[in-house]
C-alpha cells in the first residue's frame, strides 16, 4: 500500500495539473472569443464576393472561353486534397476529425484509381498524415502565428500556391478540409470543392431587376480577375472557422479534463484520509496493548 | 444632397459603413465618382486612392485588389487591402513598389510580365498621387 507521503505527492501534483488545464481553458475562451470576432468581421466578404461572382458566373459559364478555375479542365484524374489542421494539440478531437475525412477521401479517391496529392497547413495535420501518405504530400506550410490569429496574407500565400500548381496543370480538382464552428461542443469537418468554383444559384427570379449590371471592363476580365481572389478568400474562411474550431474544441476538451482532475482529486483524498485514520487507529491498538501486558 | 449606403469591406474587417453623398473609386478603366441612385454597376480595381465624400470633410483611403458593385441598395467596395491616407506610411507604399518591381523581374512569360508591369504602373502612380494630396492642403 502506498504510504501517506506517495499519497500526499500524487494529490499535489493532480492539483498542478487541474491549474494547468484550467488556465488552458481559460486561454482559449479569451481566444475563441477574438477567434468568433474575426470570423464574423470577414463573413460580409466572402458572402458579397460570392453573390456578384454568382451573378457573374451563371451568366458565362457556359461560355467556351469560360476561365479553367470555373469550370475545370474537363478531366478529373488528379485530386489536390486541401487539409487545414491546427498547430497545436491538446483540443480534442479537432485535429483528428479533419484528418479522418481527408484520410477516407484520399483513400476512396486511391480506390478509384485516381491520383491523389495533399497539401497539408498546419503541423499537426502533417503530423498525421505523413506515416500514411508520405508520397502523396505535395507541399507543406505551417503558420506561425503565436499571437493576433490568421491574416488574410497567409491565406492569399496558400492561395498563391494552389493558383500556380493549378495553372502548371499539377491537378484537376482541389478540395479543402477544414472544420465550421457551430458552437463551443460542435465543429464540424467538413469539405468543400474549390476548383472548379462552385456558387448557390442566384435568386435571379425573385430579384429579377438585379440581373442588369454593367461590367467594366467586360465580364470574362472580371470574373478572370476575381476568381483567384475568391480562392484566397475561401481558404481566409475556412483557416478562421478552423481557429474558431480550435479553441472551442480545446475549451471543452479543457474542461473535461479539469473536471476529471477535481474528481480524481476527491477520490485520493479520500483514501489518504482512510489511510491516515487506519494508520492512528494501528498506533493507538499498539500502545493499548503494550500497557495491558504491564 | 441626396445620401446613399455605402460600405467598404476588407477580408479582415467592415472599414467603413454609412450614409454618404459621394465615392471617387480608382475602377481599373479610370477612376468614377458615384453618386445616389447609380445604376447597377460592376467595376474592378486598380491601387489607387478612394474618396469618400459625406458629413463634413473627404476622407481618403488606399484601396488595393477587388471590386465596387453599385446596385439600387447602395454601393458596395471590397478591396483586399484598404488604408487610411493618414495611416499609410510612405516606406510602407515604398515597399510595396519594390515588391512589384521584383515580381516584375521575375516573372516568367511574357503574358504575367506584362500584367505585374501593369500593375507596378498603376501603384507607382497612386503613390505619386497620394505624394501630391499629402503636399496640398485639405
């Protein structure tokens, strides 16, 4: 049986390890709190970026000079699978739910004979990935950004790099993984097709006066200008639903363990307690005894 | 005058949203003001200085990379990178213009040449244009 002072030990150092994880927890509610405000600040963006190239793009896709981001290269052998990961650990399942879908996909992808390459973001996806897919992973980048969050720049820098590996002809389909943020105890991993673009149908019918804009210059130049831009923006939004995710994740996971640790806590100082009462009750039978047989 | 709604919208941030009488946008064909009641209207950008014209004085921004939509609602600017005049240092713009300078040496065809020297084009004369309204007074 373990003495009073390995019990003593065990109990403190439970104790160093709850205010650890506490303050972890507290770290990421401050962070995902500036993480939910970043992500909201770029939300009118993307969702404004969006509706024009809708109405843009419904109006010329069919086109036979239609841009290759748009409409793809009309094969889809290669895949280019996009996995947005943390940099750190300790949150949960949230590294390891993006991996497990991007894992399925490549794998399915492989099943199908096709030709799969991973662009990994973030250590700890590569981490992951690395022992399975070694030949698979084409590039990789980490962000180190130990304070202020993503900026657009890292994005339009990932961007930047899909742009040229799509324009060298490297693949025909590129795909991201990332998770959306639901709530604190929900992110969702999720994937979304970047190349060829994908738009929702405007609502042409119910606002049909919008339908007549003037372009300047003509159409073809401006979706060919704003078509990379959305992709840097797309990547913007999911690298800031990651962040979002990942401190939402390690908040509850952080929670979890401050609570396994409070009971951890109560139950060793129970039996240390049991065991210094046993140890009283040996003594004081010894010295009774011992004056007895005086 | 009459006022419309207009909103300036970086990735990172809403930069300015309100009621305004004027915008001077730098649109890639040359620069357009609008004003109330436009008709529906899609234009790139090119780095340049936008002008917003409202209550009391001008204020003056430096817009980089995106596009202006008029449309009955008002006036919609994205740009991915928009500056207060007064908040943009000379060497940052400096830098900037050396960046291009370089993609402009470095790049590889004909074609993305001639798009980056069109672009160091219309920065360095934006910067020029930024020096004179900094030497002129408000």
């Amino acid at each position: 049986m373990a003495s009073l002072k390995d019990l003593r030990n065990r109990i403190a150092s439970v104790k160093a390890t709850q205010k650890i994880t506490k303050a972890m927890q507290m770290v990421a509610a401050a962070k995902l709190r500036r993480a939910q405000q970043a992500a909201e600040a770029a939300r009118p963006y993307a969702v404004r970026m969006e509706s024009v190239l809708g109405n843009i793009a419904s109006t010329i896709s069919g086109g036979p000079d239609a841009p290759r981001l748009l409409t793809g290269t009309g094969q889809e052998q290669t895949h280019l699978l996009l996995v947005l990961t943390a940099e750190r650990g300790l949150c949960g399942a949230f590294n390891s739910s993006i991996v497990r879908i991007a894992r399925e996909r490549a794998l399915a992808l492989m099943g199908q004979g096709k030709t799969v390459k991973i662009f990994c973001v973030g250590r700890k996806g590569h981490d992951a990935l690395r022992r399975q897919f070694e030949k698979q992973i084409v590039e990789v980048v980490e962000l180190r950004t130990s304070k202020g969050g993503v900026t657009f720049a890292d994005a339009q820098k990932i961007a930047d790099k899909i742009g040229a590996m799509f324009a060298a002809g490297e693949f025909d389909v590129a795909t991201q993984f990332f998770s959306r943020f639901q709530s604190v105890i929900s992110q969702v991993p999720t994937a979304q097709q970047l190349i060829p673009a994908t738009f929702a149908e405007p609502a042409a019918a119910a606002e049909g006066a919008e339908a007549v804009y003037e372009y300047e210059p003509g159409e073809a130049e401006i979706l060919a200008d704003l078509l990379p831009r959305n992709l840097a923006v797309q990547v913007f939004k999911a690298l800031l639903e990651n962040g979002a995710s990942e401190q939402g994740a390690r908040m509850s996971a952080m929670d979890n363990a401050t609570r396994n640790a409070g009971d951890m806590i109560k139950k060793q100082t129970l039996t240390y307690n049991r065991t210094r009462q046993a140890m009283i009750t040996k003594e004081l039978i010894e010295i009774i005894s011992g004056a007895e047989a005086l | 005058m009459a006022t419309f709604p207009f909103e300036l919208v970086s990735p990172e941030r809403l930069v300015y949203s309100g009621a305004v009488t004027e915008v001077i946008v730098p649109g890639a064909e040359g620069e357009f003001g609008i004003l109330a009641g436009h008709a529906p209207f899609v234009s790139t950008l090119k780095p340049g200085v936008l002008t917003i014209k409202g209550d009391g004085a001008a204020r003056k921004l430096f817009v980089r990379g995106g596009f202006a939509e008029a449309n009955p609602q008002g006036l919609t600017v994205l740009a991915e990178t928009a500056i207060p005049l007064a908040e943009l240092p000379a060497e940052k713009l400096a830098q900037m213009i050396r960046n291009a300078q370089e993609d402009v040496e470095d790049a590889g065809d004909e074609a993305t040449r001639a798009s980056r020297q069109q672009f160091l084009e219309q920065l360095k004369s934006a910067a020029a244009a930024i020096e004179a309204d900094s030497r002129s007074p408000h």
